[in-house]
C-alpha cells in the first residue's frame, strides 16, 4: 500500500491540518520545509514538531495521544523531596539554552538521537529570538541536567531533557512547573507519551482535546519576567 505524504510548500509557512497526520506512523502528517525560526514558530502554534534522523527529510508530527503535564498539579514523590533537602543542586532558567540543546543531543549520541546539528542551529536561533527556553540544573558549577522548549502562549512546548546526575531533569521539571503556573502558564506538552514521562505524572489528551487548548491558549500573554534569565526557588 502507498502512503501519501504532503510536502511542505518551501515558498509558504502553512501546513496541513493536524487531523489529517496518518495513524501509523502515528501522527505523521508532512515533510520538507525548513528549520526557520519563522516556521517553527507556525508549526508549534498549530500543534506539529519536527523530529527526524540524520540524512532524512525534515518530517514534521502531530500524534495522537498527547502526552502533557499540568504545572499545576505537578507532585513530586516524597523521596525526591527528601533527595532535593540534601543535594547540592542549584536550578536556573535561561542561564544556559544553547549548551542544554547541545548537552541534549550528546547525551543520547549520535545513532540515537533525533536532535541533528540542524535542530540544535536552529533552536539554538529560536532562543535568540525568544522563543525557546531552557532550565538548567548546576551541581559545583557544572551543568548535570535540564530541559528546553518552545514557548506559545501560556502553553510550554517541552523538547527534550537530560540526566547526567541522579534525579537532575526530575528536579528541572519540578522547579519549572512551580515557576511556570506560578505566571499562569497553563500546560505543558511533551509531545509523545513515555514510561518516563508516566513515572513523573504525565496523562495524556486527544489530539482534537489538545488542539482545542492550544488555540485558545496560544495567544495568551505570561507575563515578562516568567522567562527572564533567573535561579528558581520554590
């Protein structure tokens, strides 16, 4: 059987719609098109996200379910509450968003991650121009751990974490959940669902059930300083 996959027009930032992205590959819905700030930006608002290999096209995804997290309802366990009293771990937000992607990308190497010099370029780009942010966890100076994403509306579009101290991106989700709905941020998308992300408490929503929050959260303004360059406490 053929499977029909839409190109992107290069010449246009407009994809096709989310509920026409195939059921296997689950929510695979287009390919082509670039990695432009401009573009991502339009992707993230409509509920798609690049994630490729090496050497591929650019394909471009909107699964269904969605896995997500509430900041609101975020509990962390008792034992890492205990593990946070002792450890010796500072927490910052945009402190370090380039060295996070790139740390991100090198901690799955290179025959398994999905986060291609491309990508890093151009998150890298999408931080500096606001739209992309990090959480960084430090011990003695050192960056152990983290996460960034994409920022739309009251709505944070997490991309990927990492771990290279015991409990590090736990502890990064933790304190930026505190922060984030702290500033009215609303939801956290992790895109595609994993036995992690359901150890930490993430659920899952329909895409149509997704969709329907991210249009009308979209547009909403956080205020300034939810993403201004800071240590979090909570």
């Amino acid at each position: 059987m053929t499977i029909y996959i839409p190109e992107i027009d290069p010449s246009s930032l407009q994809f096709p719609h989310p509920n026409t992205a195939l059921a296997d590959p689950n929510g695979l819905l287009a390919f082509g098109g670039d990695l432009s700030p401009q573009r991502l930006r339009q992707a993230y608002r409509h509920g798609i996200f690049p994630w490729y290999s090496q050497g591929d096209p650019i394909l471009w995804w909107s699964p269904t379910p969605r896995g997500i997290f509430i900041p609101q309802q975020f509990t962390p366990s008792k034992s890492l509450r205990k593990f946070m009293r002792k450890a010796p771990y500072t927490i910052t937000l945009n402190h370090a968003c380039h060295a996070v992607i790139r740390q991100c990308a090198a901690s799955r190497g290179p025959e398994q991650t999905w986060i291609t010099d491309a990508m890093i370029n151009a998150y890298q780009k999408l931080h500096d121009v606001g739209d992309c942010h990090s959480v960084e966890v430090w011990q003695n100076q050192q960056l152990v751990g983290g996460f960034y994403g994409v920022a739309v509306g009251s709505i944070f579009c997490g991309e990927s974490m990492f771990s290279l101290a015991d409990n590090a991106s736990k502890i990064a989700l933790w304190y930026f959940c505190h922060h984030f709905s702290n500033h009215g941020g609303t939801l956290i998308d992790c895109q595609m669902m994993n036995p992690h992300l359901a150890s930490l408490g993430a659920s899952e929503l329909e895409r149509s059930t997704f969709l329907t929050q991210l249009h009308q959260q979209r547009n909403s303004t956080l205020p300034a300083e939810c993403y201004y360059p800071q240590t979090l406490v909570l």
